[in-house]
C-alpha cells in the first residue's frame, strides 16, 4: 500500500477502536508507522483525515446500488433482487454507524462532511433514491404493484435494515451472515405484501406489450 493507504487504514481502526475524540494525529500517525510530519504530508488535520476514512475507506454501497440494479430490472425475482440489497445494506450500516455516529457530535465537521457530498452528488439519500427508481422500473414491467410508493418501499425496506444494524451494534451480537440473511428474507416478506403485483396489474402490462 502506498504512504496514504497505509495512513488511512490505520486511522479506519484507531477510530473504530477509539472513537473520534481519542483518534488524535499523534495516535494515528503511531498505528500507521508513520510520524505526525508524514501524516500532514497528505492530510491537512484530523478533520480531512475523519471525513477521507468516511469517504475512501467504506464499502461503496449507493455506488453498487447504482450500477448493479438497473441491471437486474425484470431479471431473476423481486423478492430475490430486495434480498441482495437487504443483505447489503445491514453490512454497510455496520461499518458505517460506528464512524458516522460521531459525526452528529461535532456540528463543524457533519457541515463540511454534509457539503461534500453533495458536491458529488452523494449522501444517505441517494441509496432510497436508487432503490425507488429500481422499483419503478419493476413496476412498469408488472412485476410489482403500481398502487404503492416505491419512495415509501425504499424507505421501509432501508429504514429497517439500518434499524437493524444499529440494535445489532447496541447489543453487541455481531452481525452474522446466517442471521442477516434470514432476517433479508423476513424483511423484504413483509413488504412483499404491499409490492406484489395482483393479477390485473400482471394482466395489463402484458396487454399493453401486446
């Protein structure tokens, strides 16, 4: 890994470990190796370095959102497709809420985090917005009800999942894939009862294809 890499890395676990009050430059800069004058090589102070871990060093959850469902659009199953996000969205929040937590803690460093990601188009919202427009399309194809929110669905099914995450993390049980895959297929089940097409909906794409 490069200097920066390595620097990032370290600071990723001395803020797991330690939270952000205690991820001084000077802790930082000892779990990578490094001294505190490489450490200001590439970063400009703790707050630049917190804001690259969360920006950098987290799974790109809303980018995989992006790019992997509008292929799925009419492909394998519904059910099956919410699952895979479901799944995806209790890791991510996994990683994310122990480090983003501390965010609301420090009004100065959520603005400029905040204003970050909006100058690239980024932030939570963007993961409802992708699943919605996911849903959207299924629903034009008829393989899921029209008479429902899709902005809603997304909101439920993620909400949960977050939900989810963060009583894990609160209880200290770990999340477990066995248990997250289970609790994906009881989740989406339920907001299946909303989302599925009824057989006039099925009825009327196809005629409309016809």
């Amino acid at each position: 890994m490069s200097t920066r890499e390595r620097i990032l890395t370290a600071a990723e676990e001395v803020m797991r470990t330690k939270g952000l009050a205690r991820s001084t430059t000077k802790e930082i800069a000892r779990a990578s190796g490094f001294s505190e004058a490489t450490l200001y090589k590439h970063f400009a102070n703790q707050e630049e370095l917190f804001l690259a871990v969360l920006g950098e060093r987290l799974p790109g959850f809303i980018a995989l959102l992006l790019k992997d469902l509008p292929a799925r659009v009419g492909r394998a199953t519904v059910p099956r497709n919410l699952q895979d996000v479901a799944r995806a969205a209790v890791a991510f929040y996994g990683q994310v809420i122990p480090l983003s937590g501390a965010l609301f803690s420090e009004p100065v460093l959520l603005a400029h985090h905040r204003q970050m990601l909006l100058q690239k188009g980024a932030g939570p919202h963007r993961a409802i917005e992708a699943l919605a427009t996911y849903i959207r399309a299924e629903q034009r194809l008829g393989r899921a009800s029209q008479s429902v929110s899709p902005e809603a669905i997304s909101a439920m099914l993620l909400g949960a999942c977050f939900q989810r995450a963060w009583i894990t993390l609160f209880l200290d049980k770990g999340l477990h894939r066995r248990t997250v895959r289970r609790f994906a297929a009881e989740v989406v089940r339920g907001v299946m009862h909303g989302l599925s097409a009824t057989k006039r909906e099925r009825r009327g794409v196809r005629g409309d294809i016809s």
